[in-house]
C-alpha cells in the first residue's frame, strides 16, 4: 500500500459532525447569549459559569462524565434508548452532543459580547418605529450583531474540527463512524505512518489558517462599512 | 377630552420620580426644567420604554397604563414618533433604510406620496442613499425628525432635539420645528431646558423640578404667574400673539396688532394678516400713570394692574392687563411705592423693545 494513500473518511465525518454541531449550536447559543445579554436575574452568574466550564475543564474529565451520561445506563443515554431504541456512546449522535456542549462557550460568548455591545438604544429606536419585540430580535439585534455572529460561527465550527479529548472519551475510535480527523492523525502517528499524518495534520493546519483570515477579513470589512 | 392625562411614579435607586400633568392633545407642549430633573426620564414612560414605572397614563381616552388594571400597552403599541436626544437610528440600515423600517410597520400603510413628501419637507433627499454613521448634527436631527413622522404617530415626543447641535444647525433645524408646528395636527411633547427655544415654539408648558412636575399650564399664563420662577428669573419674559396690520416705509417698521393694542417694531417687511408671536422681556417694560407723547419710546399703551410680587430687596415684578393680554413689568419697589401701584391700578405701559419669535 502506497504510504501517503490516504482514507479520508474521517475528513468527511469531521465536516459533517462540525457543521450539525454547529447548527444546533447556534440554535441553542443564540437564545442564551441573548438572555445572558439582558437579564438581571440571579441566574445570570451561574449560568455563564456553567457555560465556560468548558474552557477550564480537562476534555478527559468532560468526556468521562458525558460517557457515564451516554451510556446506556445513564440519564441521557436511558432516554434516547427509549425515544430511538438506540445507543448514544460510541454513536455520531453523541459525538454531536459532546461537541455541543464543548464548544457552547465558543459560540456564546462572541454572540454575548456582541449582543451588549448594541446596548438598549438600537432596540428602544426599533420599538418607537413600530417593531414588536421579536421583530427587533431579528432585524436589528442580529444584524447588529453580525460580526460576533461570524466570529461565534467559525469558533464553534473550527473549535468542533479540533477536538480530540472529548472524542476519544465518548466515541471511541470507530472508523466510518466516530473515527474523527484528529483520532485519525493520532492513530496514524501512533503507527509511525508519519507521512499521512502530515498529510492531514498540514491539511488542518491550512484550514484552520485560512477559517481565521476570512473571519478578520470578514470582520474589517463589517467594520470599515460601520457594522 | 382630548387630553394627555398622566400621574406617572418611577423608583429608581435614589431618585423618585413623581409627575402628575394634564396637557391639551393639540399643539406643542414643552417639558421644562434643569439638566438631571427627569424630563427624558418622563418622556421614555410615555414612550413606554420605562416598564418599572407604576401610575396611570391616558392619552385621547385611550388607555396606556393603568397598573392597578395591570394594563401596559407595550412601547411599539403605542404608536408614538420619538426623537431621541442624540437622534438616535438603526445604525446597520441606510438613511432609505431607517425611514422604510417604520413606514412599514405604520398602523396605515403610508403611500408612496407621504415618503416623498416627508422626505423634501425635511429636505433630506440627497442623503437617501447614505449611511446614518455619516450624517451631520443638523441632517440627523432631520432624518430622525421624518423617521418619527413616517411611522404615522399618534403623538410625537422630542427629547432636546436641538441640545447637541452648533449654533449654526440649530438655526437651521429651528424652522422646522416651526413649521412641525403649524402643519402637524398630532401633539406634541417636547423637552427641553431652554426657555428660549420654549417661548418660541411651545403652546403649552409643564415645568419640572428634580423629580416632580411643578406646574402645568399654557405657555403665556405659566410664563407670567408671579408664583413661578419664569416671572422672576432676570430673563422673565411675556408672549403675545400678535397679527402684522402693516409697514411703515418711512421709518421701516412692522406694524402689530395684539388685542391691547398696537406695536411698531423694526423688522424686515412681512405680509399683512402673518400671525406672530412676540416676546417683551419684563425689563424692558417701564410704567408710568399718564401718557407721555415726549418720549422716545414708540409703543404705549394703557393696562391694569393684576398683582405685584417685591421679590428682590430692590424690585418688584407688576402683572399687566392690557384687554386681555398679560404681561409683565420688572420695577423698583420704590417705584411701586411712589406710583402708587397697587392691584386694579390704571397705569401706561411702555415697551422699549419688542423681539419677534416668529
């Protein structure tokens, strides 16, 4: 077998976790960046530390608590059973839920920050032209929020790309199926195969290099037109 | 009852804010009082922007808060227009964009005449295509100004629209709001801590100290009350309505018609029949008890004594009668004593200058 022959499945697979991640991602951090923006309630604190702890948290220890949730036994893993009939660990659908709750702060901070920045005035001017409440959500927080909005994006997706402790934790290392591209590059260094794994990692590297540059070009363009 | 019926009570942290007013639904109706007293405070929970403020508020019999019926309408019910201080906009849309966001979401779709007539009445035409980030002083009022009026408002509320302009823009803008004032047939409320720009433009005042409203009233009668510190502030003033009968060529004076009588003063020719409206500064106001016809002073006429405060060690401010219209004198108490001035007292008023408001 040619050296550099390469399987690029888990590149696929990568993709495909990183984008429904995050999908559901912003569905959920959207809401809650919201909340976190305006509310005074007591909640707000425990709340926001509960969505960092990711940043602080070994993805072993994070991993070994979601794998005793996913588990067939387990709270999480007892309901999807029932719902589905399947299993969560060792699955892509927990791969996803691990994911989601991984990169929770990379998405929610960008869309928090940026969500303070337009303050109340935007909102207040939206509501004397006659917009309700969710109206002013969509046509003036989010468009104004545009810039933590592409910054929160590429940080869920290339933060999901990345990730290998969380992975290895709940979805072992099944090739086709949770075999991801940084368990792929482990492997491949693991078995002296040094040439695919430059392949990948230099692959990653590039991605990673080029998401980063379109996002601050994408921001001072925002920028220089106001935004 | 076309009125706007408030008894308004706002706590927050320290300050307490607690206005209760009655104001005609017609014409405009200035807030005024210093910097910090609650006048943009109060506009915003008229607004509805304020959910933490309790009381009730009615406005043309329609209800918008009564919390002991817990009833609220929320901001973007009421359909007020409001000029924000800083003329605030949407900054991500265009100045096209900010003035279609709330024609379109007006309670009748507004045709296209009423955009192109709102547009060249604010005269902002060439600056449709711009960014709001980009705008002077004076174009934001403007745009702001014919955003609040697109949205087809029952009411338009204006906080200091003209507090962060230059002179110059001021000037500028001071017209049109003179112009919201003959053309518009909703009321409305206007703050501000500038008598001047009150004297001129409002109808009716409510005057307010940190936290509560003091008075309220029409301008004239508020502007000349001896138990109110218009009338005894150095620049106290009284407005007249006034009607342009003709010109003297010779000597190129406006020549005035109030229902006390006449006034000549200099001006620029105007149109016989233009209403006007204006201003005597109580301190240029001189009595005396006969008519003298020896005298440099060109506007005399007869008037009655209403009442006299001695506020000031020296002096002493007299309420004029004169047919109807009041006025005010800023004299020694001496001369009050020499003269004889007491209320129903017949005196001569003599006006030194006369400025026209508008």
């Amino acid at each position: 077998m040619n050296a550099l022959a390469i399987d690029f499945t888990p590149v696929w697979l990568t993709l495909r976790l990183a984008l429904t991640s995050t999908a559901i991602l912003l569905i959920i951090g959207t809401p809650v960046a919201w909340w976190l923006a305006r509310t005074s309630s007591f909640c707000k604190l425990p709340v926001e530390s509960i969505v960092a702890l990711p940043l602080v948290l070994p993805p072993t220890v994070l991993g070994f608590y979601l794998l005793i949730a996913l588990a067939p036994t387990g709270p999480l893993g007892r309901v999807w059973h029932a719902i589905s009939g399947g299993s969560l660990a060792f699955s892509f659908s927990g791969l996803v839920i691990g994911s989601v709750l991984y990169s929770l702060p990379f998405v929610v901070q960008p869309l928090q920050n940026a969500f303070e920045a337009i303050g109340e005035r935007p909102l207040k001017v939206a509501a004397m032209l006659g917009a309700g409440p969710v109206d002013r959500f969509f046509t003036v927080a989010l468009p104004l929020a545009r810039r933590g909005l592409v910054t929160a994006i590429t940080l869920g997706f290339a933060h999901t790309v990345g990730e290998f402790g969380v992975v290895l934790m709940i979805g072992g290392n099944i090739p086709g199926k949770t075999q991801v591209l940084s368990i792929s590059i482990y492997d491949h260094v693991e078995a002296l195969e040094y040439g695919r794994a430059h392949v990948l990692s230099a692959g990653l590297l590039a991605f990673s290099f080029l998401v980063l540059f379109v996002v601050h070009l994408t921001n001072r363009r925002l920028q220089a037109r106001g935004l | 009852m076309s009125d706007i019926d408030a008894h308004l009570v706002l706590r927050r942290g320290e300050f307490v804010l607690d206005a209760t007013f009655q104001t005609p639904a017609r014409g405009i109706t200035a807030l005024f009082g210093p910097s910090g007293c609650g006048k943009s405070t109060l506009l915003h929970c008229i607004a509805g922007l304020e959910p933490a403020v309790r009381g009730t508020l009615r406005v043309n019999d329609e209800l918008w808060q009564d919390s002991e019926l817990h009833v609220f309408v929320p901001a973007h019910r009421r359909r007020v227009g409001y000029v924000f201080q800083d003329a605030g906009m949407l900054a991500h849309l265009s100045v096209r964009g900010n003035l279609e966001y709330g024609m379109r979401r007006a309670r009748r779709a507004r045709s296209g005449p009423a955009f192109a007539q709102t547009v060249e009445w604010a005269g902002i035409g060439p600056l449709l295509g711009r960014r709001v980030q980009g705008l002077s002083g004076g174009e934001r009022s403007r745009v702001a100004m014919a955003c609040a009026l697109l949205t087809d408002p029952v009411m338009l509320l204006m906080d200091e629209p003209l507090a962060a302009l230059d002179a110059r823009s001021r000037a500028e803008m001071l017209p049109y709001l003179e112009r919201l004032h003959s053309e518009l047939s909703i009321p409305v409320l206007y703050v501000s801590h500038a008598i001047d720009e009150v004297a001129r433009l409002a109808d009716h005042l409510i005057s307010l100290e940190p936290g509560r409203v003091v008075a309220c009233g029409a301008l004239r009668e508020m502007l000349t009350r001896l138990d109110l510190p218009f009338a005894r502030s150095d620049e106290a003033a009284a407005i007249l309505d006034a009607v342009v009968t003709g010109y003297d060529e010779q000597f190129q004076l406006a020549l005035l018609a109030f229902p006390g009588g006449r006034l000549a003063i200099p001006q620029r020719r105007l149109p016989a029949g233009t209403a006007v409206r204006v201003r005597i500064l109580a301190r240029d106001v001189s009595l005396s008890l006969a008519h003298h016809h020896d005298t440099s002073i060109l506007n005399i006429f007869p008037a009655r004594v209403l009442d006299i405060t001695e506020d000031r060690p020296a002096q002493a401010v007299v309420r004029l009668d004169a047919a109807g219209a009041v006025f005010l004198a800023r004299v020694t108490r001496r001369s009050v004593h020499s003269l004889g001035l007491k209320p129903d007292a017949e005196i001569y008023a003599q006006i030194k200058s006369v400025a026209l408001l508008r």
